[in-house]
C-alpha cells in the first residue's frame, strides 16, 4: 500500500466523490478512480459504495480511513521533524482551505511562495472554517483561511477576499428574475437555500440568515453537521428549480446547460476570507505567504 493510494482513498471520502478528490488533488478523475481500484484489489475488500450522488465508505473503508490518516499523520510528523536538517524553509507547509475558495488568489501566492522557499512543500486540505480554527489551535496547522475571523488570542490574521456573491438559479427563473442589476434578493421568495452547515462557520451562516430574512426570505433547514454540499449536489438540486445557491462570479465548477449565474442586484451578501496563522509562529515561509495572501487581498 503506497502513500499515493492513501491520499487518493482520504481525499475521496473527506470530499464525498470522486470528481471533488480529483480537483482537490489536482488530478484527473479516472487516474483517481484506477489508483482506488487498485488499492481495492490490492486489500481484496471493497472500500467504496459508489452511487450518482457520491461514495459512501463501506465497513472496511471506514477502518482503513482511520489507520491512513494516522499514517499520513506520522508521515507529515516525519517530514516536520527533518526539516531542519534541510537548507531553507520549514519543509512542509499546512494550509487549510474552505470549499470554492478562488483559484485566482491561491495560485499566485503558493507560486510566489515556491519561488522565493523552494525547500517548502505545501500540504493543503479542505476543511470548514470551524475544523482549521481547531487544529491551528492545536498546532496541527501552520496557515488557514477562513470565512470569519476568530475571537481570542493566540492567532493573527488578515483579510485575503472580499467576494461578492451572486446566485444560481435553473435557466428559466433566472430569465423571469433578472432585472439590469441583476436579481432582486427578495425575487427569491419561495426557493431553498441550499445552505452550509451552520457548525462549519458559525458567524458567517448567522450574517447570511439574517440578510435573507432582512429581505423576506425564510431560509429554511440548516444542513446536518459535517454534510458537504459538493458542486454536483449542488448543481442537481438549482437545476430542478426549487432552490438557489449562492456563489462567486469566478465559481470554478463548469455550469450545466440548465443552470445561470446572475449577480445580486446592490450586491448585499460579501462573503469575505482572511488567513490565519499562529500569533507566535517565526517561520519564514509563513511569513511570505501571508504577505502573498495580504497584497492580494489589499488590492481586492
């Protein structure tokens, strides 16, 4: 059993499908699926249910997923504690990552970060605001970017994004709804929020609740604790055209035929990200990075 086989079998389960690992692990989505067949064959157990809304762990794989993320554990541990006998920076970076976070942000920084520390390996995870407030707290997590800023000493941060969110909407209603600035928040009475569990960023969710009942709109059920609400269950749910979703203008995700973006008319929901880091933290690496992060979120 490889590290790579491992890595591919956590990142599917933490993301709940395969497409959603792939783009996580910056591979393509049969290459993900033979390497977890592979190490299927490999056990002999079948570690996946596989279904047209996601993957489910079987008995077996909820076994296996345990013993693999104490393995990876060991093996960051291993590269942390070895670190200081390379030339350089730290050796390996943790960044933690929220769901649609822009590409357009990410990707300058962690190249301006590898050029100037090539000796830094970045190990980046997806994980709610929530999860990388607790494991920057217990040390486990050396930059986080989150959707709220957090209370209390021990952590320094600054702003990364402020992104104004628009909405999705089936094809259809966003024809009716549409006016020259976009659609009305009040327009959206009668539609779902697909909504985020209110565990994953407390303060966000209650900033937007209160804005869509500031416009008459009641937005319903939270979502179960820990339920991931992936693109493609997502996009399933607009398409059928009893809810709406909110999200940014650059949403990396491809838009089926039946589906639009529109803007907010006066732009009243700013979903905004600031990165995070141990207020005691000396590293250089670190530093650079959240110099990255903040000239970009200055200029934004």
């Amino acid at each position: 059993m490889e590290l790579r086989q491992m890595q591919g079998f956590v990142a599917v389960v933490e993301a709940g499908s395969l497409s959603a690992a792939a783009r996580r692990l910056h591979v393509s989505q049969p290459a993900l699926s033979q390497t977890i067949a592979s190490l299927e064959r490999e056990l002999r157990v079948p570690l996946l249910e596989r279904s047209s809304t996601g993957v489910k762990v079987t008995e077996a794989g909820g076994l296996l997923l345990t013993e693999a993320r104490a393995v990876l554990a060991r093996h960051e541990q291993a590269l942390r504690a070895m670190a200081r006998f390379t030339a350089g920076d730290g050796g390996v970076l943790r960044l933690g990552i929220p769901l649609e976070f822009p590409a357009a942000v990410l990707a300058p920084a962690l190249a301006e970060l590898a050029e100037s520390c090539p000796h830094t390996r970045v190990r980046a995870r997806h994980l709610s605001t929530a999860e990388q407030i607790a494991v920057l707290r217990a040390g486990e997590l050396d930059v986080g970017l989150l959707r709220e800023r957090p209370i209390g000493p021990g952590l320094d941060a600054v702003p990364v994004t402020r992104e104004r969110l628009g909405v999705l909407l089936a094809a259809d209603q966003a024809a009716d709804l549409a006016g020259p600035d976009g659609v009305p928040l009040d327009a959206l009475g009668g539609l779902d929020w697909l909504a985020f569990p209110r565990a994953d960023s407390p303060a966000w969710h209650d900033e937007v609740t209160a804005i869509l009942r500031s416009h008459g709109l009641a937005p319903g059920a939270d979502a179960p604790p820990g339920q991931r609400l992936i693109a493609e269950v997502k996009l399933a749910a607009v398409t059928a055209g009893k809810a709406f979703a909110l999200a940014p203008p650059d949403w990396s995700q491809p838009l089926p035929d039946g589906v639009l973006w529109q803007p907010l008319a006066g732009h009243p929901l700013v979903r905004r990200t600031w990165a995070v880091w141990p207020a005691d933290s000396r590293r250089r690496d670190v530093g650079l990075l959240i110099a990255a992060f903040d000239r970009d979120g200055s200029a934004g």
